[in-house]
RNA sequence: GGCCCCGUCGUCUAGCGGUUAGGACACUGGCCUCUCACGCCGGUAACACGGGUUCGAGUCCCGUCGGGGUCACCA
C-alpha cells in the first residue's frame, strides 16, 4: 500500500515551532518513501479559528518549503481538506455508529454536564461521565431537543497499538469516557473528525507529537467501530522550553525564543537552517549535525527517533542557521543574497544585485541571520556612512589624519580594489596594526569589520577615497 | 490524584552486554590576526538512585526518585 502521511492543523494561531517539526518529520517521512504528504485543516473550534491563521500556516509551510501533495489551494481526490466542509461526512459515519449500536444520542446538556464536573471536583473526585443515556433507545430520544453523539466505550478490557517510536503501548479501557463524537450543532470533535478523514484520506501513518498519545486508545477503537484499519501511529517526544516547561508563547518569550515560524522568518533565519535544527530535535543520524533536504530526505527513518522531550536552545538553534546558511553546499551565494535583500531594504538600502553580493560575500561568515548580515552590510551602502562616536572618539585622532592621507595616496594610485592587488600594493608599506583602527573607523565607521582589504575591494575606489577624505578631514579637526 | 510516557555532559544527541562513554552547541585556554568573525588545536563537563540478571551492565528486569503528557459539546 502506498504511504500517505498528512499534517493537520487547526487554524487557531500561527504555526508553532513544534508543529513546524510534525510537519516536516510527515512530510520527510511521505517524500523518503514516494507517499503522499496532505495538508488538512482542522477548524471545527470555530470560536477560536480565524483566517488570518489559516493564512499564517498556508504561508508558514510554503516558507519552509514543505510542500503538499493534497490540500487547501492545491486540491486532491479526496477533498475538501478543510473540515469544516467535510460536516455530511461525519453525520454520516456517527449515524451509522448510532445504528449499531456502536455510539448513542445524550441529551444532557452542557450546564447539567459542567454541574455534575463541579461535584467531582469539589468532592476532590475525578468526574466520570454518567452513562445517562448509554442504554437508552430511539424511544426515549426527545423531539425537538438538542443532542450530541457519544461513544459507547468498553467497559473493561484494554486497547493497544505499537508506536513506531515508543514501542507497544497499552492502556485499560475502564477510565475511558463515552466521549463525544458530534456536538449537537453537528460539528465533530477532534478524535471523531480525524479519524473519520484519516479513514476516508487512507492514511497509514499518522506522525504528531506526544501529547496525543492518550487519544490514540479512543481512536484505534474508532477505527474498530467503522470496521476500517488503523494507521500505523509515530509519536514524537516534546519540546519544552529551557525549564522544561510546556513551550507556550508566554514561556518560551522569557527565553527569548520565538515560537511562530513566522517568527523565524521575521528574525532573518533561513528556512533550511531551522529545519536543520528541528531534524535534529527528536531525531538524529549517528553524528551528523546537518543535513541537506536531499539526505534528510533519504536518511529520514523512525528509528532514528528519540523517547526523551527535550528543551529547546536558541544558541544551537542560531548555530546550525549560521552553519547552513555560510555554507555554499547547503545555501547557494544566489539564494542567499535572495534571501537577504528584503532585510537590506528594510534598513532603507537598495543596492545593486553586483555591489549587494559582494558586499555579503564579506559578511556571510560572520552572520548567523539574515538580519545580522543585513546590519553588517549597512556601511556599504550607507551614504554617508554612519560613524559611532565612540569609535570616531578613540580612532580618528589628529595623530591619524597623516596615515590615512598615506593610504588614500596609495589608494589613488591603484585601477582595481581586487584583495590582491592591495595587499601587494599596501602591505609592505602599512603597519596595519597600528593603521587599522584609523582606516577600519573611516571606511566602515565601526571598530569592528571584516578585514580591511576586502572591506575597500567590495566598497570600491571611489567610496574608499571619499570616506577617506571625510576621515582625514573629521581626524585633523580633533 | 487516575492512566500513559520518559530519564547519557548545562543543552541537542551517539551508544543498541565488553568503549579511555563519542560528536555538536554553550563555556573556556591557545593558535591565526588590522578589529570582529571564520578556521584550527586543547580543556572543563554526563550514564538520576538502589536492587537484581550476567563472567561482564549506560545498554536487560524490578523498585525509588525526578520530569513530562492527559483527564472538555479544545485540538
């Protein structure tokens, strides 16, 4: 049977960095085996759902790149992808459960439910729906009157699967609630509604992290009762914030960390460096520490997972961005100045495709972002340059005005800026130790740059004379 | 609390009965050097604890402790 795998979820905010890596171990999984990756829309709470968030996790899976094969904007066979267009579907299969007698119609309300749970709660109890009308039948179903579908669960017994990650799990039925099915405006709740699509999608395998365990006894049993095969189950370990605490927005905000993919884009990742540290979060390849999407593809393998939740580090995760993204075999110099540009122009610079490469063929291996770089490529374009003051302060002292009116005549003299060509021309001449932070403040208005000979290649001529000029003048006036 | 799951350096992890317990990030000493990075060399640092099984346990079993998940007409 051909593998399909999908990604389901419900459009009730961005797309959080955990479900960014469901995503993709899905979708690693359906390409490393010529299956099928879907994309389906869960957004049957509809208090909560929006567009906006629908379209923050369209865009979200598109930025990362991990495209669908069935879903919203691209179609399928088996649509539509979004549940809420799905309703008859689940009427029809909750129907068929009343009608064997396998799910039944309870008409207690919502405030005679939350009453009974306030009992419970107050006697210190743990509320167990009372099977009110588990073992009524069509005659005592009020006309007229609201209803929901419930499950008719085993009473004793257990129910079990292997998890390709975790093993067999097993779990007794007898704590298992008559959960509801269909709420009594026909929306279906999650186990229903995924299941239900799972069956009718033919999924075989459904990957998502492991708070989702627990459900996964009450939809085997679904799986049961509509007399189709269960999908194999992967579950993957969680991650937390650096406390251990669950990774909400709140928490992970204290660290630092962000926890919308939009986030990442927003903050100058690229979209291979996050996966590259999201692949390695849960699961790894012997040693390896990044990957291309070509051998995270063929690598990909449940087997490879690890049991243990973990706690997200935002330093490793600017790591490996930074690895991936001054790599030339993992970001190509296209993509990468591609990439980089809006930030660029987000400062109000817009350099020319020629002048914007080279100036971050200098910078690339010292950002870890594309933000970063975008800031390291500033006084390239800058006109005119933006000096700190500290650095003017300490560096650009009458002492210097003699030095640097050296290097401009030396410079003056020269066609081409290549690196070469300076270091032949400049180095016997200039003490750079000494010359340095004169020349570094003048033609980059920073203490800190790149080296000085690729600083001047990539400003060209003219901009080096000029900063010059201005230097020496801004030196000699003390 | 019930049920389920997990437990190797600070963090992500390798390990699948016999290893000086390896790598990466972070931290740190040094080299390189016009500064900052990059790169290179080196260092600190872990098998939660207690019982078993075994000639031999990080690897298998049990218990303890610790952590997490979940108990909705949310997903």
């Amino acid at each position: 049977m051909s593998v399909r795998v999908r990604f389901a979820p419900s459009p009730t905010g961005y797309l959080h960095i955990g479900g960014a890596r469901t995503a993709l171990f899905n979708w690693l999984y359906a390409r490393r085996h010529g299956g099928v990756f879907v994309l389906r829309v869960e957004d049957t709470d509809q208090a909560r759902s929006t567009e906006e968030s629908y379209r923050a996790i369209i865009d979200s899976m598109r930025w990362l790149g991990l495209d669908w094969d069935e879903g919203p904007e691209v179609g399928g066979p088996h649509g539509p992808y979004t549940q809420m267009e799905r309703l008859a579907s689940y009427a029809q299969a909750a129907d068929r459960l009343v009608d064997e007698g396998k799910a039944y119609r309870c008409y207690a309300t919502k405030d005679e439910l939350d009453a009974l749970r306030r009992d419970a709660e107050r006697q210190k109890k743990q509320f167990f729906y009372p099977h009110l009308w588990r073992d009524k039948t069509s005659k005592d179903w009020i006309a007229g009157a609201p209803y929901v579908i419930r499950f008719k669960s085993p009473l004793s017994g257990e129910t079990s699967f292997d998890d390709e990650v975790f093993g067999r799990i097993t779990t007794p039925n007898d704590h298992l609630q008559d959960f509801v099915l269909l709420r009594s405006d026909g929306v279906p709740l999650y186990n229903f509604g995924a299941v239900v699509d799972d069956v009718t999608m033919k999924i075989t395998l459904v990957a998502r992290g492991r708070d989702h365990v627990v459900n996964t006894p009450q939809q085997v049993l679904l799986y049961e009762a509509l007399g189709a095969p269960a999908p194999r189950f992967a579950h993957l370990p969680m991650m937390l914030a650096p406390d251990g605490k669950k990774l909400s927005k709140r928490e992970a905000e204290r660290y630092d960390i962000p926890v919308s993919v939009t986030a990442y884009r927003d903050r100058g990742f690229s979209p291979d460096g996050l996966l590259n540290y999201l692949v390695r979060f849960g699961w790894s390849h012997g040693d390896q520490e990044t990957f291309t999407r070509r051998e995270m593809i063929d690598l990909f393998d449940f087997s490879g997972a690890s049991r243990a939740d973990g706690k997200f580090d935002m330093k490793k995760c600017l790591a490996i961005n930074h690895k991936i993204s001054k790599d030339e075999r993992t970001t190509s110099r296209h993509e990468y100045a591609r990439r980089a540009r809006p930030f660029v122009e987000a400062r109000g610079l817009a350099p020319d495709d020629a002048h914007l490469g080279r100036a971050l063929d200098v910078v690339r291996e010292r950002a870890r972002t594309f933000v970063e770089a975008a800031d390291a490529v500033d006084y390239f374009f800058r006109e005119p340059v933006a000096r700190d003051p500290v650095a003017v302060k300490s560096a650009l002292v009458p002492a210097a005005a003699p030095v640097l009116a050296r290097l401009r005549a030396e410079v003056a003299k020269l066609d081409a800026l290549d690196p070469e060509t300076l270091h032949a021309a400049l180095d016997a001449t200039f003490d750079w130790k000494q010359a340095g932070p004169a020349a570094r403040v003048a033609l980059t208005g920073r203490a800190a740059s790149p080296g000085l000979h690729e600083v001047m290649s990539a400003l060209g001529k003219a901009t080096v004379l000029a900063r010059l000029d201005e230097a020496i003048a801004i030196a000699s006036a003390g």
